[in-house]
C-alpha cells in the first residue's frame, strides 16, 4: 500500500504514547510534581499528536464520530474507544501525581489496560485484512505490541526492562519479516485465484487493464525493490534496537537514555514506513504487480 505520512506518524507517536501511559499507569516511575507533570505531557502529547495525524487520512475527517457507533463489529472503533477511554481515565490518574502527589492506583491500573488496548486495537486493524496476507498473521499484533512496549520502557526511564523488552522487540521484528515475505505466496493467491479463472488452467496478464494510473494503484500498489527494502530494514533495526540497546550498556544515563529515544523513534518510523510500503495488496494481481 502507498505509506501515507499521516499513518506513519499515527502508527509510530501513538505506539509510544499509548506505551508510556502504560508504564506511568503501573507507577513506573514513581513520581510525583512537575516530573510527573513532564512524562504526563510528554505521553499524551505523542499519545494525542498521533490520533490527531490520523484523521487526516480519512477522506471525511467530520465523520470520524461515526466510527464510535461501530464498536460491535469495528476494529477501528475499538480503538477509538480504548483510546478515548485510556486518556479519559489517566487524566484524573495524573491530576493526582501532579498537584496533590497521590497515587490512586486502581485509576492508574485500568489506564494501563486501556492503554495496552488501544495499541492492540490498532493492530488488528491490519491483522484482520486477508487481502494483505503479509499483514493477516498472528506476528502483526506482536510487533505492535513489543514495539508499544519497548518504546514505553525506554521514555519511561526504566533501563533494565526497556533492554529486554527492545531484545524481544528486535526478535519478533526479524521474524516478522521473515514470515511476512512468504506471506503472498503461501496464503495460495494468484493470478488465478484473483480472477477466478484457475479452474480452466494457468492464467497471466496479456497486458495491464490500462496503461495509466489509477485510484487502487495509487492507494494499494507500491512496490519496493528489493535491494532499497534490505537497506531500509538494515537502518531501520539498527536505530531502532542496536544503537538503543548499545547506549543503555554504555551510558544508562540522561543524555544516553536521550539518544537511545530518538533513535529507537527514527528506527520505528523506518519499520512502520516499510509495513505499509511493503504490504502486497491482492489488487496488484491485476496489474501484473505481484
């Protein structure tokens, strides 16, 4: 599909927002004042920053209430839900570290869940798409939540569970791709299959439906060479994960934890940028795409 930068920044900030909230919502770390205020801030402005980046991929963003009404069978309604409500309850949960320096802890565990949910929510909005076989597997969710987590560590401060949970990350990373480049291929579908002509023998594409540009091929056609996409992944997992992991063995201090962030930060928004540019939209079948 065509990485639209909007759902790169929604995916990326809002995965590490929603991961701090989690972190400060299990008391992780326990502060209190203008601290307090400053990892609340920071939270929710990511947390917020990306909700907010995408709308702006919605072709009627004045419609966005409507996706509230279908929770029952939308996932993207779902996590509008666990979004809002994740906000909702950890405001009271900061107003409470911040002015009054009390922990009400019972507000701070439902935020935490909440928080998990709106990034699992997220995920399965790709997962549950079998026309993206790359994206229908059981790894989509895990990397969204190993990256959430691991993210969420890291802004929290908390040195040693963000090295195991950026190890964990950077494992189901690599096999995430692994798996997701033989997605297409095993899940069966082809020329045949996308057509609907298997049954009387092997089909191929005489020529392209048309020889100009066109709305599916804009929204679901993009295609990564392969040499540019080994390249991607190499800097992506790098920043994302040795260079984060290499600082905090060093130098698990402020300016190191500083860097490891922005690092880990760029890194995730190579991964998420790859995610969508990568995704093989059965449509491309038609074209001779895939």
């Amino acid at each position: 599909m065509h990485p639209a930068p909007s759902v790169i920044v929604f995916t990326t900030l809002s995965g590490l927002g929603f991961g701090l909230l989690l972190f400060l919502g299990l008391g992780m770390p326990d502060v209190t004042g203008w601290v307090a205020f400053v990892f609340f801030a920071i939270a929710y402005a990511l947390a917020v920053g990306g909700l907010l980046a995408s709308t702006f991929h919605l072709g009627h963003p004045e419609r966005a209430l409507k996706a509230f009404t279908q929770w029952r069978s939308s996932w993207l309604s779902r996590e509008g839900w666990c979004a809002v409500i994740a906000l909702l309850v950890m405001a009271p949960y900061g107003a409470g570290l911040v002015f009054m320096g009390e922990s009400y802890s019972i507000l701070g565990l439902i935020g935490a869940l909440f928080s998990l949910l709106t990034v699992f929510t997220t995920s399965m909005i790709y997962t549950q798409l079998k026309t993206i076989p790359r994206w229908n597997m059981k790894l989509t969710p895990a990397m969204f939540l190993s990256f959430s987590l691991a993210g969420g560590a890291l802004l929290s401060g908390q040195i040693k569970a963000a090295m195991v949970l950026l190890a964990v990350a950077a494992v189901v990373q690599v096999v995430y791709w692994k798996q997701g480049d033989q997605a297409l291929a095993a899940s069966g579908t082809d020329m045949g299959t996308a057509t609907g002509l298997g049954s009387i023998g092997e089909v191929r594409a005489f020529e392209p439906p048309h020889t100009g540009t066109n709305y599916l091929l804009r929204e679901f056609v993009h295609v990564v060479g392969r040499k540019h996409a080994a390249k991607l992944r190499i800097i992506a997992f790098t920043l994302a994960f040795v260079v984060p992991l290499l600082l905090l063995y060093a130098s698990p201090h402020h300016l190191g934890a500083l860097i490891a962030v922005l690092s880990h930060l760029v890194g995730i928004a190579v991964s998420r940028w790859l995610f969508f540019a990568q995704a093989e939209h059965v449509v491309g079948l038609y074209y001779g795409k895939r």
